[in-house]
C-alpha cells in the first residue's frame, strides 16, 4: 500500500498523468461539441488515427510542426463534414454513419502510410514537439516538472477547454449550437439555419478529435504505427457522458481517467508479480464502463442527440 | 435541397440500389489505384482472379466468408432491433473460449455430439458477453454501443492473459496459442483439398433459420416492432427490455458460433490472431445486406472476395492490401446512401 502511496509523490507520475490526458481532452472536447449539437460522432476512433498519420506524415515530408498540426485539423474537419454530409443533411442513422466514418479514415490512414512508406521494418521517427520550460515556473522543486515543462502541444490542449466553454456559453454562437442540440425548431424559428451550425459544429469537433490523435504521433511518440490510437476514441465517447456532456467536466474526467492510467503503469512494477500485466491493461476499459454506470442516472444528455432534423418536418 | 419520401418503394429499386452502391464505391477507390500507378483494370482483373479465378481461390474466399456471415447475422439481428451491438469481435472470442474449454479433453464424446457441444457452448458463451451491455441498457439506460465497444478490448486481453498464462500449450515451443481441439470436435472438411469446412454450411443454415425467425414468428414481429418504434410496440404490449434481451442472446451467440467455427474448423487452436476483425467486418457484412438475413450470404461472400482478393491483387501488383478495408468502408457509406435514396427522393429547388 505504502508503495501505491509514493506513486502520488513523484513528478513523474503527475507529469505522465498530464501527458496521457492531452488525447483524451481534445477527443472529448471534439465529441461533446458534436453531441451537444445533436450530432453522435462514432467516427471518432477513425479520425483520431488518420489525425495522427496525417499530422506526423506532414512532418515527415518535411512539414513545419504546427502547419503539421493545422493539416490534421484540416482532414479532421474534412471527415467530420462527410460525416454531416451523411447524417445532418441526408439524415441517416448517426451510429451506422459514425461507425463507416472509422472503418474509412482508419483504412485509409493505413493505405496511405503503407503507400507513401513501403518498406519500412522499423517505423521512421520525426523530430517531435519539444518540451519548453517555462522560465521561473519550471524551476521549482516538484511543480516544476510535474506542470511546468511540458511540450507546447499539451498547454496548447489545456488551453482549449477555457476556450471552448467560453465559446459554448457565451457567445451567441455557443448558444445555437446547444439550442441545436436541445430544440433544433426553436434555432430554426430564430431565423437560424440548424443544418449549418450542426455541420459547423461537427466540422469542429472533428478537427479537435484529430489533434487529438496527433498528439500522439507528434508530442508523446515521434512514430505512427498501426493500432497506435487503440480505442482511445471509444473511451472519450465514454467520457462525454461521464463529463454528463460539461466540457468543464470532461476536462477533470479526462485528468482523472489519465491518472488512473498512469498509477497503472506504475503499479504494474510492484504488483506485476501476482497479478498478470494484461489485468492492469484492461483497467482504462474497466474504467470507462464504470464510470457511465456511476453518471448514468445523473446523465441529462443533449434532447436532440440521434435525431435528424427535416425542415418542414414533426419530429 | 429538399427530401420528400417515395410514395411507393418499387422491389427491383430495393435490391438494385445496394448493386449500383457498390459500383460507385469501386470507380471511387480505383482513384486510389490510379495513384499507385497501377492499371485499374489489371487490379481488378487480378483481385476478382484472387477471389473466384479457381477452384482454390473459390473454396478460400468461402472459408473466409464463414465466420463473416455469422457476425454479419449477428450484427443485422441486433441491428434491426436498433441494440447496437459493436462487440461481435468479442463475442466471437467468446465463442472460441467456450470451445476450446470444451473441446481440449473436458470430455469426449462421439463427433455427432461432440460438435453441437461446442456450438452451444459457444453460442452460450457469446450470448453472456452481451448480458451485462443489456443490463446496463435497460436498468440504467447506459449506451451498449460504448460498453459492448470496450467490451471488445476487455475480453481480447482476457484471451491474452489466459493464452500466456494458463491455457498456454505446453507443446506450443512458448507460442502464445492453446491446446488443439480433439479429433472428435473438428468441423470435417467438406471440399477436398481445401480448408473449407463445415463451418460454412452451419453459417447458411444459420442465416436461413435467422431469416424464417425474424420474418415469420411472434419473436421475430416484436424484434421488428421494438426497431422501428419502441414505444408504440410497448403500447401493443410487447416488453422491449425482453425483447432487446432475446436479441442480444441471440446476436451474441452467433458472434459465439464464428468463434467456433474459427477454432474447431478452420485453425484447429485459438490463438491472439484467431480474427482479424472479424466482429468489426460483419458490421460492414449485415449493412450491405440491408439488415436482410439471406442478404448477408451474399455480401459474406463479397467482402470475404475482396479480402482475399486483395490479398493476391498486393502479391501480383504493387498495392497495398489495405484497399480491401477502404473498399469495403467505401461501399458501405455507398449503400447506406443509395439505400437512403431508394426511399427519399432528393428535390433540388
């Protein structure tokens, strides 16, 4: 137990938790701006990964990090559309949709990497954001390297959450995506076209999704290797209604999940002899269907989420 | 645009709407074939050679497409009760547990017997995996899609565990893979000189009894009515928490039934690759099939065509077999959408 103990008084493990929670920030930011306008996004898992080819191959063609990252976003919100194209305007089935969604970007992810990158055994590596120190901060005793000298992708993914609830309810804007999702008749009796904020807001979520994914080719690895996304996106969805659909909530979900995952780890070192590893890998899983049954009662999910909306049409 | 929904859906559009669906989706990917800077037309020449061009090609593609059309079952029973069911991939392992429990030495029993033991062990096996996803669904309304999804990773490293732990075979030279199934519990071969097994046979009369259930029983009526509109099928007096709870076992246990046929027919072991995603293809397998449960032989067939073909295509020309997965991603966003218009007609004004 003593040794459970220690793991808290280390840097590392505050500084791993922190790391590990970046993807899962920006995939359930990315999905809750879907949900919240009414639109389940499944594709998740798939846009993740191709967010993570697509980011680090920019890179890996010689591309600069941060155009690197922009270029993820780009084919993110670019699959995110598709995916409104099929259930905001065409109205088809949300999970259907969301589920061809993965299978094509994750293929494609993979067609593309094999395709530009044919023989390679060992996977080609890029120069990965670097970790800055922050001057001042980063030289304190335990915060220093617990918070403070992190790489400018993981502020960058910190940043985002203030950011988008701000947006979420503040702005007009924020407003009729949430309206969008609550009463799309009464964004439409504003004069307010409810198919575009719903592509909009989907377009968007997905771009956050496939930073997400970049994250882990371009700040915590510096290689893209197939399975490297590994039901991350299913674990956001999970987290969306763990937050209860709160971006406030997702953050701290997602903090809490990460360290979960990072004790995890380090249990493994102590505990690794009488319980088998495959146990402590299956715990993120365990985790996330836990924590829905904890929030199920509580859950108050967006009224319109899974229901097209028709002009002209009752719902 | 407007969609104003058909009045009368012709039969001839029904079926050749999901044909013409496919068409597009393989002129869409032969861009990508264009790129590998290959000849369109000899990728799909050596593809369609690799699936149907002989004897052997024929019997390996039908091979594959056996454990395609028992998650494609699964997932189109489910599916038509609108319970999500993305867990088939761990069903399936599931199933190929309950077999080699069973089929390793617990007992043996005459071939006659030996072999239905293992189904509905598997099939058993398959169909719990689903009841915790259905008590969450219906006590405290959590999505399965979520649970069976993480399900799936769950169980796979539970494989894992029990594969390099206990049920490691001691013979295996330290491979992670299990004892072998007893004479008496393999699926006989039934093509000489193939692989092909009787797992196959079991996958059609499976499909063909699903499709009798769902289209002429009271269970059958009330899956029907729970999917297309649960409040109005418990206003008739149907129990859709039952309901959904008969689907489930049902869906489950013929993801259970592919574990099966994979462990005591094709493979002859479980081991970690028993699947390559074979619960996740059938998703693909029952959407182009519409749902419909004679529908799945034929797209099985077709999606384990373009796996295997894909296989042969990327040995006889230089593109990655990956295409398979996108091909069939492609054509599966084509139906949907051609599906959709069979039913909608699209106004521009």
């Amino acid at each position: 137990m003593s040794d459970l103990l220690e793991i808290f008084l280390t840097a590392g493990f505050w500084a791993a938790t922190i790391r590990i929670a970046c993807p899962l920030i920006l995939g359930t930011i990315g999905e809750l701006i879907c949900e919240r306008a009414g639109v389940l996004n499944l594709g998740i898992e798939g846009i993740m990964t191709i967010g993570a080819m697509s980011g680090w191959m920019w890179v890996y063609q010689g591309g600069d990090l941060w155009t690197g990252l922009m270029f993820a976003a780009f084919i993110g919100a670019l699959f995110g559309i598709l995916h409104s194209m099929f259930t905001v305007h065409l109205g088809l089935s949300q999970h259907v949709s969301g589920i061809g969604i993965t299978m094509l970007a994750s293929s494609l992810s993979f067609f593309v990497f094999r395709m530009m990158l044919p023989s390679s055994t060992t996977p080609p590596k890029i120069v990965p954001f670097k970790p800055i120190n922050i001057p001042g901060l980063s030289d304190m005793p335990f915060l220093g390297e617990a918070i403070f000298s992190h790489t400018p992708m993981t502020y960058f993914s910190f940043a985002v959450v203030p950011v988008v609830i701000y947006v979420l309810y503040r702005t007009p804007v924020g407003l009729a995506v949430r309206m969008s999702g609550e009463n799309p008749m009464a964004v439409e009796a504003q004069g307010i076209n409810v198919l575009t904020i719903r592509t909009a807001a989907v377009a968007t979520g997905s771009a956050f999704m496939a930073v997400g994914g970049a994250y882990l080719t371009m700040s915590a690895f510096d290689a893209f290797y197939f399975g490297m996304i590994n039901g991350r996106g299913w674990i956001c969805v999970a987290l969306v209604i763990f937050a209860s659909w709160r971006p406030g909530k997702a953050l701290l979900g997602a903090l809490l999940f990460a360290g979960l995952d990072a004790m995890q780890v380090r249990a493994q070192q102590f505990a690794g002899g009488f319980i088998p590893y495959q146990f402590f890998l299956m715990l993120p899983y365990v985790l996330s269907i836990a924590a829905m049954i904890v929030m199920a009662r509580r859950a108050r999910y967006p009224k319109a989420l899974l229901i097209p909306f028709r002009r002209g049409e009752r719902i | 645009m407007r969609l104003e929904p058909r009045e009368s859906v012709s039969f001839w559009l029904v079926l050749f709407a999901p044909i013409g669906a496919i068409g597009v989706a393989l002129v869409l990917t032969s861009g990508l074939i264009l790129w590998t800077g290959e000849s369109i037309i000899e990728a799909y020449v050596s593809l369609l050679k690799g699936a149907f061009g002989s004897r052997f090609a024929l019997a390996e593609t039908l091979t594959r497409a056996t454990p395609l059309m028992l998650t494609g079952l699964a997932a189109a029973v489910a599916f038509r009760a609108r319970f999500w069911n993305i867990g088939a991939e761990g069903q399936l392992y599931c199933g190929a547990l309950a077999a080699t429990y069973l089929g390793t030495g617990l007992v043996t029993l005459h071939p006659a017997i030996m072999v239905p033991l293992l189904f509905i062990g598997g099939a058993l096996a398959g169909g719990m995996a689903l009841l915790l996803p259905v008590y969450l669904k219906s006590k405290l309304s959590v999505d399965e899609v979520v649970t069976t999804l993480l399900l799936n990773f769950v169980i796979l490293l539970f494989v894992n565990y029990l594969l390099e732990g206990p049920w490691r075979d001691p013979m295996s030279m330290g491979w992670p893979q299990a004892a072998s199934i007893i004479d008496e519990g393999v699926l006989p071969r039934i093509m000489e000189k193939s692989r092909l097994h009787l797992g196959f046979i079991i996958g059609i009369i499976s499909a063909v009894l699903v499709w009798v259930v769902m289209r002429f029983t009271v269970w059958g009526y009330e899956i029907r009515a729970v999917g297309h509109n649960p409040s109005a099928a418990t206003f008739a007096g149907i129990s859709v928490n039952l309901t959904v709870l008969r689907v489930a076992l049902i869906s489950g246990g013929l993801a259970g039934f592919a574990g099966v046929t994979e462990v005591a027919g094709l493979k002859g072991y479980l081991t970690l690759d028993l699947s390559p995603g074979f619960g996740y293809a059938g998703i693909a397998v029952a959407m182009l099939a519409n749902l419909h449960p004679l529908g799945v032989i034929a797209s099985a067939i077709f999606l384990a065509g373009i796996y295997v073909g894909a296989d042969s295509m990327s040995r006889a020309v230089n593109i990655p077999n990956y295409i398979a997965d996108v091909m069939v991603a492609v054509s599966v966003l084509a139906v949907l959408v051609s599906l959709m218009l069979s039913q909608y007609r699209v106004r521009f004004r």
